[in-house]
C-alpha cells in the first residue's frame, strides 16, 4: 500500500515540486547570506571611532562615543594612568 502510493504519478510530481521548492528556497538563501556577509566583511574592515548613522527622520549623525570617552579620560586621569579595558 505504501509502496503503490509512492510510485504514483502524482505522488511523484509532488515530491518534484517539493524538491525544486526546497532547492529553489536553499539557493536563495545561500545567496543573501554571502550577500550579507561581504557587506559585513567590507564594513568591518576599516574599523573607526566615529560612525555614521541615520535617524527615523532620515537626518545623518556622526557617533563618536568612543572619542568623546578618550577625551574624557584625557582630561580626567592623571597622564600616567593605566587603563583596563574589557572587551566581549
């Protein structure tokens, strides 16, 4: 019974469609994926204190959290400190 209802003509065209769906699907993820990660790739490559970023309103800002940090280190321990940092 099982085997009459794998061999049948229908059955088969479905399993087809499934498979080309599946293939299809796996194609086009793969290809957003390496999309992704080459923009990611490009991205991270020339890391920078300062980064740009853009608001709901669609006005442009400059974040420089990290320098406005060095500054204030700068300006608020003595010039022989050390400083510790943890990075995850």
């Amino acid at each position: 019974e099982i085997e009459a209802l794998l061999t049948d003509p229908s059955t088969k065209m479905f399993r087809q469609v499934a498979a080309a769906c599946t293939l299809w699907m796996c194609f086009t993820q793969s290809y957003s994926f390496m999309n992704h990660s080459s923009h990611m790739a490009v991205q991270l490559s020339n890391p920078s204190i300062m980064m740009k970023a853009r608001m709901r309103t669609g006005e442009t800002i400059m974040i420089d959290d990290f320098r406005e940090a060095y500054w204030w280190l700068r300006d608020n321990t003595p010039e022989d400190s050390r400083v510790m940092s943890w990075w995850e």
